[in-house]
C-alpha cells in the first residue's frame, strides 16, 4: 500500500542526512522532524540506525501525541521533544526541527551559557545572543526526560519569539534549531554551530571583548529581516 506520507517523509529523510553532511553528528547522534500542519503529524528519523543505511521509508510519522501513524521502526529518543514545541502556541508556524550534538554548540550548553552577540555573522541570524535553558532539575528529569526538554525549551521562549531567534541550546544538553521548513531548519543548525564556533575562538583572542554595539546589530538583522530587508549573500 502507498504511503499518504510520502512527501513528508522525503523531506524528513533528506534533512536528516544533512546532519552527518554538515559536520553536525557522528553515528547516530542528532534527528530531524517534519512537520504537516494541516494533519497534524510530524515525520521523525527511526532511534539509532545510522544516517549511511537511512532510507525516506524508515521515516516514521507520529501524531502530537507521539502516537505512531505509520513506520514499523522505534522513533528517535527525542520525539517528544518534538512533539512539545509542535503543540506550543508560541511555536506555531514551524514547520521541521533540528536537534545535533555538535561540537562547539554543545560546549556552550555544557557551559550553561548563552552564546554571546559579538559580530555581524551573529547579527545576520538573530538580534540577540543564543540562549541558553536551565539545567533540568531532578524533579523534571523523574517526570519525562523528553518532554521535560521540550518544556525547558518552550519556558525560555516564554519573553521571546522563535520565529526571531530560531535556535537554543539546553543546558548540559546540547542544541536545538527550527525553522518553517525542513532545508530552514537544518540551515539554522549549521549557522548555530557555525555562530557558537566564532565565538568560542572569538573569547581565546580577547577574554575582555564586549557585545557588538546596538547600532549594528540593528542594521545587520534588520537588512536581512525587516520589513525593508534587502541582503541576501
């Protein structure tokens, strides 16, 4: 019988081998979702098979309730994660979400520290530093370890949009970025590694150095993102 999720399953498949292909993870690290809003069902990488033996059909579709529509595979470990930031009002509009481990990324967030505006690369993506979530506490961590993640997520997103700043990392954890498709979503993990990399080197060469000034990070974020925006590289 033909699949009623094919599409989407493409698009899940082809995302996640962007992951090993953009330095993001090794083995089985990391997973992509994509979402169908008006099903109301995401499709997710299968929990530990290796990207090199992927194929769309080992995608499995779930609803927000992380009930399996379709896959004969166990979903990634971190599908309700997922799940959570799909149901979020706040988050309405995303369409894929990107999870990796990456390197400097995740040094970050085993810093528990948000990643700093320092320059226009930075400010190009978003007008304020990356944040960063509390540490779980033992309490949540006894609850639902994923969906705990995903309501650390949505509590940091509480005072901010994440349409504006499509990236976090998780305290102790590692990264997470979206976007309205799956190709954006993937993107904005590459420039989170890429934005925790310049940074990191950044603080090696000058410990003292301070925020990008104001003016700058207006211009930059605003000409790409504006309403006016007219940059494009």
């Amino acid at each position: 019988m033909k699949s009623t999720y094919t599409e989407l399953k493409q698009q899940a498949f082809e995302a996640n081998l962007e992951i090993p292909r953009r330095g993001l993870a090794i083995y089985t690290f990391g997973n992509v979702s994509a979402f169908d809003a008006e099903r109301a069902v995401f499709a997710i990488k299968p929990s530990g098979v290796p990207y090199e033996s992927l194929t769309a059909a080992d995608m499995v579709v779930l609803d927000l309730d992380c009930n399996v529509v379709e896959g004969r595979l166990r979903p990634s470990s971190d599908t309700k994660t997922h799940a959570a930031l799909y149901r979020a009002p706040q988050f309405r509009g995303i369409g894929a979400i990107v999870h990796t481990h990456s390197t400097y990324a995740t040094a970050w967030a085993q810093a528990r520290l948000p990643i700093p505006l320092y320059g226009t690369t930075h400010a190009d993506h978003l007008a304020e530093d990356v944040p960063c979530t509390a540490v779980m506490t033992a309490e949540a961590v006894e609850k639902d370890y994923e969906a705990e993640t995903g309501a650390q997520i949505i509590a940091c997103f509480s005072a901010r949009d994440p349409h504006q700043t499509p990236m976090v990392i998780v305290g102790g954890h590692g990264a997470f970025a979206w976007g309205k498709t799956a190709e954006k979503a993937v993107y904005h993990a590459v420039v989170l590694e890429e934005i925790a990399k310049i940074a990191a080197l950044t603080e090696t060469l000058n410990s003292q150095v301070g925020r990008l000034p104001d003016y700058l990070v207006r211009k930059h974020f605003e000409r790409k993102h504006g309403k006016n925006a007219t940059y494009g590289q």
